[in-house]
C-alpha cells in the first residue's frame, strides 16, 4: 500500500547521508541527499499528508548500549523507527535492507521512547513521550519450517532424501545478506 509505496520511493530516490548541507525538505529533494532529522520530518510529512496512522519510536542499537530510562537525557537515542498500528509493522527509516515488515532485531527487547507529536495549530507542534516496549514479533511471524522425507533402498544401502523449508522473519532475511 501507500507505505511501502513512500518507503521505497525514499529509499530508493534519496541519498542517506549524515552531514547533509540542507536544512529544508525541498532542498533535500531536490538534491536527492537527506541527513537522519530531514529524513524523519520527510517520513513523517508523508505520512501525515497521506493520513497515515504511526507511532514514532526512538531506542539505541542494543549491542552499542543498554536504554536507560533513568538517565535525564535522551540524547544517546539515535534510532527512529516507526510502528503502523492498522497493520502492526514496523518501518526502520535508514536500513536500505529492510522494508516494512519486521524490524531490525537489534533496535527490538529493550524499552524504548514513543514520540507523540501534539499539533498545536497555527503550524505549532510540540511532543511528548512514554516509556515502553514496542510488541515483538511472534514466533509465527518469525519461524523455519522444515519437513523431510528419507527413503532407504536396502539394495543398495543408499538412502534418498526430499527436504521442504518454508521460512519467514528473521532468518529468511539473514539468508540473504
């Protein structure tokens, strides 16, 4: 749908880059090259412009550092990604790998920082947040399924094997790296 329709354009038109010159959404479209804030006010231009529902979530790459939420700064939250509550898929705005669907495993199993942005009128926002933890993926939604049939011809001693896997989630896309 028009998700997947928006992240793929982006993905697949503009540069990520950190250090990006522009400051306006025009002059990053226009260029083609975005940094991590433009890109996140593009995301989110796009999916209110679309009446897209989201959740907006800011964590840190578990394996870099632990979230903290007793730690008075958020500063050290350096991964957005968001959540569709209609469809109940994640989005990581930066990872070219992935699209909507699941989430990259190391920003999920640790709290994380829900941004609620609070339109205030006359082109106002503000926000607000909640600590919490995002629903992690099932493990229907995240299996390997293998069946076998082994066949043995006495004969010969030799046996004949027809295997079936059927994979989804995570391990169907550690393949294809």
């Amino acid at each position: 749908g028009k998700i997947l329709a928006i992240e793929n354009y982006i993905k697949d038109n503009i540069i990520y880059s950190e250090g990006t010159r522009y400051s306006s959404i025009k002059e990053h479209l226009k260029n083609k090259e975005i940094g991590s804030n433009g890109l996140l006010r593009l995301y989110m231009y796009m999916f209110d412009h679309n009446n897209i529902k989201y959740q907006l979530w800011a964590t840190v790459n578990k394996t870099d550092k632990k979230f903290d939420e007793d730690f008075e700064s958020f500063n050290y939250l350096d991964d957005y990604y968001f959540y569709f509550p209609a469809i109940k898929k994640y989005m990581d705005m930066k990872n070219l790998g992935w699209r909507v669907g699941m989430p990259p495993s190391l920003l999920l199993g640790q709290k994380s920082l829900q941004v609620k942005i609070i339109d205030m009128g006359d082109g106002i926002s503000s926000s607000s947040y909640s600590i919490g933890m995002p629903d992690m993926p099932t493990c229907s939604e995240t299996n390997e399924k293998l069946s076998m049939e082994v066949t043995v011809n006495p004969a010969n001693n030799k046996a004949t094997v027809k295997m079936h896997a059927e994979e989804n989630g995570y391990q169907n896309y550690m393949r294809t790296i």
